[in-house]
C-alpha cells in the first residue's frame, strides 16, 4: 500500500484484497511495564481479526507451508525502552529447501495501514521461490490490524465516511468536507489517542529491529513494497550495518513533501488510466467504453460529472458517488488484472449500475462483503499525519486546484482535496520528508515500474540517490500497476531471485520490458 492522502491503497494486495475478500480493522493496545521480551511463542495461527479483514484463518502452502503467529512485546514509546508496551502481531511460514536456509525475509507491504498478517498468506505462492532458502515473515505494524490498531469510527460511519463527497464544488460542500475530515480525525483522537504519538516510521522501523533479533538474525533481510520501501529506507537510515538484502518494489520517492506526492500521484494515474483506454481502444469494436482514447476518457469525465449531482444505485443502500467512482477507478489501475473488471465497470455504470465500481471502492477503503471495515484508513492517516510535519489549508488546496486538474481531469481534484487529511490532527508531524540516506548499508536493489500509478517510476531513482552511492542499486521495469514483482515479469524476478538468494547485485541501471 503506498502512503498518500487521498487513496488508500494497499499496494500489491489490491487485486487479491479485491478478489480473495481480504480486508482488515483494528487491535488493542496492550499496557504493560518493563523490558520488551526476547521470545517468541510461535502457535497456529488464528482467523485474522476484524481489523485485519476477518476471513478464515491461513491455509497451509504446498509443500507443507504451515503458518505460524506470534506477538513481540515492543515498548509503546521508544525514548522509554523501559515503560509501557504493545503487543507486534507477527506470521511466519518456514524455509522448505533445497538449499541451505539464510535466515528470515520480512516483508512490508506497504499502505502505510496494510495488514502484512492477513496479505502474506494471500500472495505468499508469489514468493514460492523465495521460500526455498528463506523463512518468509510479515507483521501489522504498530497501529494496524493487531498491532494496536488504530480506531477512529464504526463500520456505520465509515459507510457514511466514504459517501461523502470528496471533490468539494461550491463554499457550502467545501464546508461539510473540511467538517467531515475534522470529525473522522476526532474519532481517531478520541479511540486511539494512546498510540497516534507513537506510530511514526520512525517507530516502526525500531520494532523491526527488534523483530530481527527476536527472529534471532545478524542482518535484516528484507522485501519493501510501496510504503514498505520508504519503511526500509528508514530502517537503513538508522541501522545501516543491520542491513543484509534488501529489495524495494514500487519505490516511494523519499524526497517529496506530501503535496508533490499528491501531485506526482495525480500524474501517475491519469498516465495509468490513459494506459488503460489506450489498450481498450486498440481492440476495436471490441472496446464497449469507447471508439478511442479521448472518446473512453471523455466518458467517464462525463460520468463522473454526472454523479456528482445524480449518483447510481450501487450496493444497496449505498449509493455509488462521484468521490466513490472516482476511488473504485483508481484501484483498478493498481493493477493489469484489473482493467477488465474496470471496463465491466463502467459499461454497466453507463447503463445505470453501480455495483462493480463499488466493489472496487469498497477493496480501495478495506471494505468486506460483510460491511466491515479493516483499520487501513484510519492507520494510513495516522502514520502519514504523524510522519509528515506539512499541515495544509483550504485556502492553499483552492490555490493548487488549477495544477492539479492540468494534471488530470479525473483525479486532480480528488488527490487535491486529499492534502487536508493531516490539517486538524491531533499530533504534530515529525519532519518534512524521510531522512533515508544509509552510507555504509548492504546494497539495495530499488525497482522502478514506468507506468506505475501510485508510486511514479521518478521516485525508484531519488530513492536510489537518497540512499547513497554504492547502496541504492536501480533497477527499471517498463511495466503496468504498481509494483514490478508480483507482474511475474522473468527479467524482473530473476534479478530479485538472485540478490535474495545468491548475493548477486545486478548492474545498476538494468532494465527489463
């Protein structure tokens, strides 16, 4: 899942939160006192929670890939090592050979907000090879999922949340969203005023310190995608000579301030939505949205505009909105798979049927069929309000408005909009951007994808510069969605394999069609 205000995405597992039903919500905050404890208990693992997504609890893996949870005790404030604890949900399924066993690799997948607990399973078989040689082990981070999960409204008023309209038209809508956002973070501040101080990068990236020595690891091997690259960029940061390999897959640009991310995004999309109608079109009459590029685009400007003032039915009683379209567009554009359900999509929401934008509103803002919600947007505006200092006014949105829509018609308002979801938070932000300069780590091997949508492929390079020469190792795939692992593409997974596996750096500068 990639960091940003407006969408809240969760990066890779967008297709199977879509089509397998995961979704997540919130966990407790454990007080306890003194030292953290250096064991692990590791059981059958359970049915992920509510705020994880629900669902049945992990089926094993071929070969015998059986899970495993556990809880780390981590200190609730680390300047107080000593003080109050939270519980860090972790998951593990054991290295299967050939081969001599490395050790751990700790997958992020991103958000920030994503249940690393309820995806690794669901997507764990990407990662097959990678089991050979590795313990694959993925965890909530603090204040998400079990992890101290951070609560800010019910399943009630998330449905009411979410049917708000976010692309504000006149001074009185402008109004009622500025409310709606000053009351979703009141919620937040009144459910889980205890850990918003406390779910910084930052903090995050101590926790996963301590989880390498728990997991008894000299170095920390570790698999970063999306939000999870500037996760890993932070922990390189801080603890450069516990860095073993390392890979970062859909690369946040770890030099932006939260407005250039949301103008970057805005970009990133309308290039993936024109990467979409381009490939519809190219089918001819067997493109049911439209006869040509502008002709596809031109349409669904049109839908969207229609409504904002006259909404379809969608799943009942909700209905589907502009704000709600507008988010259902844009997790489709996560990923290739997705484009067909997106052209099904529309053609019904033309013909009066909302229902499948919904369904992919509803896995953008951790939906179930259920109705309930994981913690994905509340986590993802806590750790983004609490990592970044930049506190944004209406006034300052209405300013950018006009470089936003030259950006993109479809989302420039929408991702605009968004940059006000940290203005009356509780906690004050840490700093203007990520410090993830590591001299004297382990290479790291960044990939970029060129059409990404969320994190745009500029970000793969300041990330690798950021790092540090001789650290960040770049590496480009000319692909589609977001992220460049899971598109099984064989240059790219080859050259991930034989880092993780074999210690072999590729040649920075390596690009794969």
């Amino acid at each position: 899942m990639h960091k940003r205000h407006g969408l809240r995405a969760a990066a890779l597992t967008m297709t199977t939160v879509l089509l397998s039903a995961l979704t997540a919500g919130c966990g407790g905050l454990s007080v306890g006192g003194g030292p953290t404890d250096p064991g692990l208990d590791w059981k059958d693992c359970p049915a992920p929670s509510a705020s994880e997504g629900g669902g049945a609890a992990p089926s094993p893996l071929p070969n015998g890939g059986k899970w495993q949870c556990a809880t780390m005790k981590a200190p609730l404030d680390w300047s107080k090592p000593k003080g109050n604890t939270i519980d860090i949900a972790l998951i593990r399924t054991q290295a299967i050979g050939p081969g001599k066993r490395i050790g751990s690799l700790l997958f992020n997948f991103g958000g920030p907000g994503g249940s690393g607990i309820a995806t690794l399973p669901a997507i764990a078989q990407d990662y097959a090879k990678l089991r050979s040689r590795y313990d694959l082990v993925s965890f909530d981070p603090r204040g998400v999922g079990r992890s101290a999960g951070v609560k800010c409204k019910t399943d009630a008023q998330l449905d009411q949340h979410f049917q708000q309209d976010a692309v504000p038209q006149t001074a009185a809508e402008r109004a009622t969203f500025v409310n709606n956002t000053k009351q979703f973070n009141a919620g937040c501040e009144k459910n889980s005023g205890k850990i918003l101080p406390h779910v910084r990068t930052t903090d995050a990236a101590r926790d996963i310190d301590l989880i390498r020595q728990v997991l008894g690891d000299a170095k920390l091997h570790y698999f970063g995608i999306s939000y999870g690259t500037e996760l890993g960029g932070v922990y390189a940061h801080l603890f450069p000579k516990h860095v073993g390999r390392a890979v970062f897959d859909g690369v946040v640009d770890p030099t932006q301030t939260p407005e250039q991310t949301s103008l970057g995004q805005t970009r990133g999309f309308q290039l993936a939505l024109d990467n979409f109608a381009k490939d519809c079109a190219s089918k001819g009459t067997k493109c049911p949205i439209g006869s040509s590029v502008r002709d596809v685009e031109d349409r669904i400007a049109a839908l969207l505009k229609k409504l904002d003032t006259n909404p379809l039915a969608g799943i009942f009683p909700r209905r589907l909105t502009r704000t709600a379209a507008t988010n259902g567009i844009a997790q489709a554009l996560y990923s290739k798979e997705l484009w067909a359900p997106l052209t099904e999509g529309l053609q019904l929401a033309y013909a009066g049927n909302g229902q499948i934008l919904m369904l992919l509103s509803d896995a953008m803002n951790g939906r179930n069929a259920n109705g309930e919600y994981n913690n994905l947007a509340a986590a993802n505006t806590a750790i983004n309000c609490a990592d970044q200092k930049q506190r944004y006014t209406p006034a300052f949105v209405e300013q950018k408005l006009p470089e936003f829509r030259a950006a993109s018609p479809v989302f420039g308002d929408f991702l605009a909009w968004g940059m006000l979801s940290c203005t009356q938070w509780a906690v004050p932000g840490a700093a203007a951007h990520a410090d993830v300069s590591a001299p004297g780590s382990a290479p790291i091997l960044v990939v970029g994808n060129t059409g990404d949508p969320a994190t745009p492929y500029g970000g793969a390079k300041r990330m690798a510069a950021a790092l540090g020469k001789g650290v960040g190792i770049e590496l480009t795939w000319q692909g589609q969605g977001h992220g460049a692992y899971n598109s099984k593409n064989p240059c790219v997974q080859n050259a991930v394999n034989s880092y993780l596996l074999d210690g072999k750096v590729p040649p920075g500068g390596t690009v794969c069609a």
